[in-house]
C-alpha cells in the first residue's frame, strides 16, 4: 500500500526538492500543490493540483479529494523584510492558512508535518533543541511561532521541521542564495560586506527535504531540528565559498550587522543542535563545503 503524501509550496526551493526526492520512491504517492500553475520542470511520478493555501474552501476541497495519509505544508511567504511591512497578508499565509490545513487534515484523518523556522527565537543563546522557548523578534518569526502553536493544539498526529537559513538551486527561481551572491560578487572583482556578528546553521534544501520525508515516512511526531551540522556567520560562509571555487578572499571584509539597514530584526545567535533528529530520525545533513559541492555541481549540469 503506498503512502499517499501531499504537499504544499510545490513551486518553492523545498517543494521542488521534495518532489524530486518523493517521486523517487517506490512507496509514496505524490500529490504537489501550489498556487497556480506547475512550474516544476517535469511532471512524471507526481500529480499536480492548483491550491491557493489562503482560500480555505479550496484547501477543504482539495484535501478533502486527494484524502492523503500525510499533508508536509512547506508553503509559506517567507521573505523577513516584506513580511514585517505586509503584515495581513503575512498572517494570511502563514497562520489562517496553517489553520485551513489543519482543518482539512482532520478532515482526512492525515499526519501533518509543518515547515518551521529558527526565527521563531530571539537568538540570544543558540544554538537550540527541540525543548527551547520561542520568542520571536519579528513579524515573520511571530506568523511562524503562531502558526507552531496552531499545529500543537490541533488535536492532530503532528510534526514541526524547523529550519535555518536554506540554501540551493532550483528551477526557475528568482531568489539567489549566499554561496551564489559570493561566488557572482567575487568572480566579477567586487568587494563585498559579511557579517561576522550573526550565527546560522545553513542547510541544504536537499537535506531539508530528506529531513522532511524522514519524518512523513515515520509519521515521527514532535518537534524536529532539520538544519546544516555547523553553526557558522556568514562571513565563514563567505570565505568557506571563496576558498572552494579559488576566488580571491581579500575582496571579502568583515562588518557588524549594524551596518546594515533592514526592515525586520535578525537574531543574533541560533543554530541548531541535532542530537534528537539524528537518533530519531537518523538525519545526517552535509557539511557546509559538501553542499557548496552540491551547488556546484548543479550549476555544471546543462539546464
């Protein structure tokens, strides 16, 4: 019997990696959903509904058809600066929408895996575990911790893969990522700032998914860190890059995050620790220089 698994954000960096890793096994059914059309760029292995999370009748409807044994909901408006001006339709994406899922997923009597973030902590002392508070600095951290919280008391088997700053290639995607912005900035002999005051766990959107699928598989429940091993600022992100494509590290200077002017608060200190996901789950993500390889080999292969 295979495991009918359905998810949201299908067009987004995990969707697509979630799709390419879930059609590749021989036990799940697929489902993708995103709003409008497919923009994957295949569409064997799969099949493809339109479904716009903030329409709550059309997640009803659509869940409500597919009937799926697991929901991963990795659709979310995720952009820090623009959530913290577009309040409303932040909230309505990240939260009313978590409800609507949750609601159908009742429904359907489905496990519900949600796609969290480490911006839900103040990052005054991370790296975190599964047990630590959230306390959110930002309009975009508060969307994401209400949103935990919807899932927490939804009276559903439930799961949360929280996540740190994500990076990968994938199709048609406007969005660059720090080891590109590096490695373009560099290659055409600009100086570039990095932050030596903010720490992160980058994680490699394949890893991600692999985490994702780990716990759909199992139907896992709890709080789960899915994130890169290393807790590293982007400055050593920045010099990690440089170092791996032979780039010249001098056009690289160091600043404070104070000299940067954002929107939205960042916290200062998070990362992961991933004791729980590895023994559970048997979790194992990349090295941040072994997902630069990733990168690059993705970037070599014809489009």
């Amino acid at each position: 019997m295979k495991k009918r698994i359905l998810l949201t954000g299908a067009n987004g960096l995990l969707g697509q990696k979630l799709v390419g890793l879930l059609v590749k096994q021989p036990d799940v059914e697929l489902i993708a959903t995103a709003r409008g059309a497919n923009r994957l760029p295949f569409s064997d292995g799969y099949t493809y509904r339109s479904m716009d999370i903030t329409d709550r009748q059309q997640v009803l409807d659509v869940i409500g058809d597919v009937q799926p044994d697991a929901v991963i909901h990795g659709a979310a408006m995720t952009d820090v600066d623009k959530c913290e001006v577009q309040k409303d339709d932040c909230w309505a994406q990240n939260v009313h929408a978590t409800e609507y899922i949750v609601d159908a997923c009742k429904a359907a009597d489905a496990f519900l895996l949600h796609v969290s973030t480490d911006f839900i902590f103040d990052g005054a002392d991370g790296p975190y575990d599964e047990t630590a508070e959230g306390n959110p600095i930002s309009f975009y951290g508060w969307s994401k911790y209400a949103a935990e919280k919807v899932v927490i008391h939804s009276g559903l088997h439930w799961a949360i893969a929280r996540t740190v700053l994500v990076y990968g290639i994938a199709h048609d995607m406007s969005r660059s990522n720090i080891i590109l912005w590096v490695k373009k900035s560099l290659e055409d002999g600009k100086n570039i700032k990095v932050v030596t005051d903010q720490w992160r766990s980058p994680t490699l959107a394949e890893d991600l998914a692999m985490g994702c699928y780990l716990i759909a598989d199992k139907e896992a429940e709890g709080i789960f860190n899915i994130s890169g091993k290393e807790v590293l600022t982007p400055y050593d992100m920045a010099i990690k890059t440089a170092d791996y494509f032979g780039l010249d590290k001098s056009l690289i200077a160091q600043a404070d995050a104070s000299t940067f002017t954002q929107v939205a608060r960042r916290p200062p200190r998070t990362g992961f620790i991933l004791d729980k996901s590895h023994t559970v789950l048997g979790y194992d993500p990349h090295s941040f220089e072994e997902g630069i390889a990733v990168l690059a080999a993705q970037l070599n292969q014809p489009a």
